[in-house]
C-alpha cells in the first residue's frame, strides 16, 4: 500500500510558512520590490512546467477502455464542479471577494499528481486514474479562458488582453514545453531515468520552486491587508463543504451507474483533489495586488490533506458495508 511521504505529509505547512516568511520580509523592508515579479513570473513558469511534465499525453486513449466512468468523471471536473463552486462561493464568501475568487481559482483545476498516492492507499484503480491524468492536465488548460471570463471575471474584473497573457504564459507555454523537453530526455535517457531519478529530483526542486515563488509573491504585495486573514474561517468551511459535498456525489455515482468500489474510489479522488500549483501562475498574473487570492489558493493544499485522508479511511471502512453487501 501506498503511503504519503515526509515532504507530501509537510507540503502545506512549508506553504503556509513560506506565506508568512514573505509576509515578514515584507514588513522589515517596508516598501515595494518590482523586481520581484521577475522572480516570481519565472519561478511559476517552471513550477507549473515541472507539474505537467512527468503527465504523458499518449496515455489519454487509455481511458477510453472505461468510457462510461471516464465520461462521467470529466462531466463532475469541468461542468458540475465549476457551477457548484461559483454558488457555494457566492452563498459563503461573496461578502470577501477576493477569497471567493481564490476558491474558484482552486477548485477549478482537478490534481494530475498525489491524488493518485489517496486513490492506492484506499484500494482504488490506479492505471484508470493514471489514464485520465492527460485527459484533467489538457481540458483545465484549454478551459481556463473561458471559466476566468465566465466564472472568476464575475467576481473580480479581469481585463481580456490580461486573461489571455495569464493563460498562455502560465499554462499553454508550459504545457507545449513540457511535452518537447519530456520527449527529448526519454529519447536520450530512457524511460526508466525519466519516470525514475529524474522526476524524483524535479519533485523536489518544484516543491522550493514554490516556496521561493510563494515568498516573493507575498514580499511583493504592501497592500496585503491583515486584519482580512481572520476570515480565513470562512474559506475553510468552504472547503470542507466542498471537499465532502464531492465525495458524498462520488458515492452516490458509484451506487448509481454501478461502477463497483474501485472504480468508485478513483472517482472520488479525481473529483476532490485539487491542482493548485496550475492556478498560482494564472492568479498572480491576472490578479496583480490581490494577495488574498493567492492566499486563497494556498490554504486549499493544508486543509484538502487531511480531508483527503478521511476520506480515504471512509472507503476502506465503506468498502464491505455498501460495496459488497450492496
């Protein structure tokens, strides 16, 4: 069985610490750095290109040997859960804007990584998961124009000439060129040094990347406004409903279309974890001064953890109760 490992377990407590590292640095130096969006705009391009790199594009015919289910998990990821947050959203934090857009922001891109770590520790099907990896990493980067426009422009206004440069800088560029260079090394190198020591060493520089990222994003902002960070109550119960409103729609799936239990538990998995690395680059480019997006985006990994390893207990725990007996 697939365990978490020490750096998956601290992700979002390094997050978080990096957060208020840039906070600190920011009050000590007192004025605006510019030249930080340089390290910033860099440091997200490679962060997202690391993230997409190890996904393999080939793979998305592979899903179409569990059609049904595939189907169904695109249909929750990129319709079902983009209206549900929008409403929840406005029922909870459409008095805080920016959070509210932050939320949308995160819960918009389904994870192409550690969901597939919760998928195997509650027993579910990891090649299917495997399969709809390029199926999630290609339709959030071909829909991110249209729910920025549509969903989070409602919220915040975003200027289209910026939307599009967001978009194309932070996704479409990274995406191509993690195609090119993943071809290229498995070329010369072979599949066993790709998918073996090489990823290994690119998820440890991606996971300082971020930090490095996160620290100058927060160091960049003056006009992070404290006293909002005790609303962050607010954001959490969003998404704990959010997290266990997909789970619950998971079960009811499984029940429903019959998929049995372990196509059940990647459903679930697919459908809750989220991709939060993918949207910092788009938030920070189309949201220039709007720290609490940002901040938004990056409590969602501290809190959707130990969600995400409830409900990996449930299953197992729900496994001969209602997918046997049933």
């Amino acid at each position: 069985m697939s365990r978490l490992s020490t750096k998956d377990k601290e992700k979002p407590f390094i997050l978080i610490g990096a957060v208020i590292l840039g906070i600190i640095i920011q009050r000590i130096i007192g004025r605006e750095i510019p030249e930080l969006i340089y390290l910033t705009e860099i440091g997200v391009f490679f962060v997202i290109f690391a993230v997409m790199l190890p996904v393999e594009i080939r793979d998305v015919r592979r899903a179409f040997r569990k059609i049904k289910p595939t189907a169904i998990a695109l249909v929750v990821n990129f319709i079902f859960i983009p209206a549900f947050s929008w409403m929840m959203g406005w029922l909870i934090l459409k008095n805080y804007p920016d959070f509210w857009a932050g939320a949308i922001l995160y819960t918009l891109t389904p994870c192409i990584g550690w969901y597939l770590i919760f998928t195997d520790i509650a027993k579910g099907d990891v090649p299917w998961g495997i399969a709809l990896l390029p199926w999630n990493i290609t339709l959030q980067v071909l829909l991110m124009p249209f729910y920025l426009y549509i969903l989070v422009g409602k919220v915040i206004p975003v200027e289209l000439s910026t939307l599009i440069r967001s978009v194309v800088l932070f996704l479409i560029a990274p995406f191509v060129l993690s195609i090119i260079v993943q071809k290229f090394i498995i070329k010369k190198k072979g599949r066993d040094y790709f998918f073996g020591p090489f990823k290994t060493a690119m998820g440890e520089v991606k996971l300082w990347s971020l930090v490095v990222v996160i620290i100058s994003m927060f160091a960049l902002q003056r006009s992070l406004d404290l006293s909002d960070i005790h609303r962050v109550g607010l954001l959490i119960l969003f998404l704990i409903i959010f997290f266990f409103v997909l789970f619950l729609l998971a079960l009811a799936i499984g029940k429903f279309f019959k998929l049995g239990y372990e196509d059940t538990v990647t459903m679930a998995f697919t459908t809750t974890a989220r991709n939060s690395e993918a949207v910092i680059g788009v938030a920070v480019a189309a949201f220039p001064g709007h720290p609490l997006v940002y901040l938004a985006i990056i409590l969602g990994p501290v809190v959707e953890l130990p969600v995400l390893l409830v409900i990996a207990r449930l299953l197992l725990g729900l496994k001969e109760k209602i997918f046997v007996r049933g």
